[in-house]
C-alpha cells in the first residue's frame, strides 16, 4: 500500500483559480503594493512518484496582489517543469537544466531584478514565472548559473547583492553564488567540503557568508534502497560551521556541537563575534527519515573570530519553524523575529512510516509567535481552533526607511479557515501583534501547508 504525507492539511488542490476583486474584512492599508507568494508541495496526483514524499511534490505557487487598498486578485499555478506540463496536456517549457534535472521548484518564490523564480535546491535550477505566475521555464540567470541553484537567498539591504549557496549529491563541495540588483551573476565561488552534506540555508553577516556543514548527508546506500529523498544523519561526518569571507573569500572553521539547521532568524557581527540565531534539531533525518530526530526550538551560537571559541544558548525552547525579521536587518544586529509556533511531531507520526504519512492537522499549530530578543519576551497570535498557519513575513511599514522602528509593519501569512473551508490572507499589525488583523483577504480557496514566501513590493 502505497502511503503519502499529503494529507490533513498538506491535501492537495486540484485546480488552478483566478478570482478577481476578493473581499476583505479591515483595510488592507494602501502602501501595500504588490504581490504576497508562497510556494509549497503539491502533487498534481497522488498516484505520482513525488507525492510519496513531502519535498518532492510539485510546486504550486499561490498568490494575491495587493494595490491602492484592495485585493485585486488571487491566482494559484503549479510550477511546470516538463513532465508537469505533459501531464497536463501543454508543450514543455525550454530552458536550460543542470544534469538533466527538471523539477517542478516547490520551496520558495522569490523577486529578482523585476523576474519572479520558484526555487528548489539540491542541484536544480529555478523555474521563471511571469507576473501572473505563469511558467516561463527553467532558468541559468542568462548563462551565469554554472550549476544548480538554492531553495533560500539572503539580500544584503544596502548593496542589494543577493547571496545563495548551492550544493549538488555529485559534487565535492557546495558553491556561493552572488547576484546584483540587476539579476546578474557577478561572483562564483566553490567552497571544498566533503561527503555532500545537505545544505538547505545558510546566514549572512556584513563580513561573512556562514555555512552549515552538518551530519545530513547524501545516502548511496538509502539510495539503492530506493528511498526517494536518499539523505540521512551521518554520525562519522560530525559538525561544523564555516566563516567564509565576503572580502577575501577565505573560510574559517569552527566546530560545533552535532545538530541541523534548517532555517536562520538572522546573524549578525558583533565586534570580534558571530552571531547567528536559528532555529535547531538536535538530529534530523535519522535513517533517512523526516519525522525523526527531536524538535526544534530557536538557539543563539556566538562564535569568536579572535579565539575560535564556540558558545551556545537557548532563546526558546517552544516547537517552533519558519523564522523571518524585518529584512533591512539581514546581517546587522535585530532584535524582533517571527516565528510559526509547531506542535509535536513524535507522537503522532506512526513507526515505520517514511515521512509524515500519517501526520493530522494537530501537529501543526495555530500559533504565530513575536520575539523580542532584546528583553527575551514574546507575544503570541493564535487563531481559531482547526485553523492552521504558514510562514509569517514581515513587510515594513512607508519605504521601510532605517529611521523607522524595526516592528514598524505588517506580518503577512495564509491561514486555513475551517468556517469557510478556505484560506485567509492574514494581515497583522506587527506592533500590535496580538490585536485584531488590520486587514482578512478572504480567498475562494484552500492553500494547502506548503514552504516559503516573499512579498514583492512593485
């Protein structure tokens, strides 16, 4: 009997919906001019290959566009790579692939110089979307990928580099790739590490690209097993994070206790130090399994650049996913994130399964939760019982000029609605965060739990 973890709230939608003119409860306020995304898994059959796994089913983007305070439409399109676009009776897109790999990106959408890209990471390339979220194709950045790219990116608010770190199961090192406002690549650089760890991001600081080198790596012996995502945690590989300059380009490394990371709150520099708040697994993908491997909770390392020493705390030891700031902070000190609190995963996912076959709807919370990390407080924002909650982006409040509070803005995020059998666009007052929404986008259909998104301001 075949199993899929896309069930509860992870079931898929069947088709593709352009609805115009969405009602709204509040004021969307006015200064809020462009598009909120949000990629995510969603198989175009259960019966397909990559629908027995939560990161290998195809993306679907889902989007609302937002102008002079009203929602002007919402629209919902699977990303279509070429065996997507047969399936669905349409003439592939062309573009260009690295070793042949054409996925269906399926974990985040983001804007690049005027161009919107779904991205996946693991050796593919991003697919294009146009403006209304329809697939272009696959993309190199106009022949400057020499390989795959990465799920996440990090801007740097004054120079606008977006910085991006790639890595590939045939490759012996990972690759940090820089791309200008303008959607160029200007700078590549391969960083020599062993065993082909999974890397899926990385932090960066005004001095620093920091990467992940942890105990998750390419499996060929879960590989010939068949098993369709073949990383597993890896005891011999140990853990370690790397300093790589953004001047010189020289790494240093520290060593670090065992863990994975998948996602980064923010880092920053610190006189002599590092500091780089993420949210931490004490093992992830044990046997080459999603479910095992303990929970997350959101951590601080400070790691000395003068003496290589390595500290460790605990900021909260909540379940918890998805970190975002306010991002004119990347890489310069914050003191405000956001999280999307998670229940326990452990005792609800049945021994033996693979993934989250079996995973309900309770596992995933209602919960948004703002940190302030300078006086080690948060608030909370839940909503309804049998609602759940994405990703929370922050969206800055006028231009976002660095004059202004760091909370000065909105959190953004898709919210199940159980009443109407369809999602909201929540709009949040970050500063009066657990208060009424400033603005509800009632959407006319589900969003399905998926990954990231971005706001794209025009």
């Amino acid at each position: 009997m075949t199993t899929t973890p896309f069930r509860g709230g992870f079931t898929p939608v069947t088709e593709e919906i352009t609805a115009f003119d969405l009602k709204v409860t509040g004021t969307i306020p006015p200064e809020l001019d462009g598009r909120y995304l949000r990629n995510g898994p969603n198989p175009l059959s259960l019966d397909d290959p990559g629908a027995g796994h939560l990161f290998l089913g195809d993306g679907m983007v889902h989007g609302v566009r937002l102008r002079d305070g009203r929602a002007e439409w919402y629209r919902n399109r699977w990303v279509r790579n070429a065996d997507l676009a047969r399936r669905l009776g349409e003439k592939p897109r062309p573009g260009p692939l690295h070793e042949g790999i054409d996925f269906s990106a399926n974990t985040h959408v983001i804007g690049v110089g005027g161009r919107t890209f779904a991205t996946v990471e693991a050796g593919a390339r991003p697919y294009e979307l146009s403006y209304e979220l329809d697939t272009i194709g696959p993309c190199d950045f106009d022949g400057g990928l020499p390989g795959g790219y990465a799920a996440h990116t990090h801007l740097d608010p004054v120079n606008g580099e977006l910085h991006a770190l790639a890595y590939f199961f045939g490759w012996d090192h990972h690759q940090h790739i820089v791309i200008d406002p303008k959607g160029t690549v200007t700078q590549v650089r391969n960083i020599p590490i062993a065993d082909a760890p999974m890397l899926h991001d990385f932090a960066l600081t005004e001095k620093y690209v920091v990467i992940y080198d942890l105990p998750v790596t390419f499996s060929m012996a879960h590989a010939e097993k068949g098993v369709p995502l073949p990383y597993a945690w890896n005891d011999a590989h140990g853990a370690r994070i790397g300093l790589l300059s953004r001047r010189t380009g020289d790494v240093r490394w520290v060593e670090v206790e065992p863990c994975w990371i998948f996602h980064t709150l923010n880092a920053y520099d610190d006189g002599d130090d590092v500091v780089i708040d993420a949210v931490r697994y004490s093992r992830r993908f044990v046997d080459a399994r999603l479910d095992l491997g303990g929970l997350p909770t959101l951590d601080r390392w400070r790691i000395s650049t003068a003496t290589g020493r390595v500290t460790q705390s605990r900021l909260d030891d909540r379940p918890q996913e998805f970190p975002r700031i306010n991002e004119r902070l990347v890489g310069r000190p914050h003191r405000f994130g956001y999280t999307a609190a998670a229940a326990d995963l452990i005792d609800v996912v049945s021994p033996g399964d693979t993934g989250l076959d079996d995973l309900p709807d309770e596992a995933f919370d209602n919960t948004l939760i703002k940190h302030d990390l300078a006086r080690g407080t948060h608030e909370t924002k839940a909503f309804g019982r049998g609602h759940y909650v994405g990703e929370p982006v922050f969206v800055a409040a006028g231009d976002g000029n660095s004059a202004a509070a760091e909370d000065d803005g909105y959190v953004m995020t898709y919210v199940n609605n159980p009443d109407r059998g369809a999602a909201d666009l929540v709009i949040l007052s970050a500063q009066d965060f657990t208060g009424e929404p400033v603005a509800t986008v009632h959407l006319p259909a589900r969003v399905p739990l998926g990954f990231h998104g971005s706001w794209i301001a025009d």
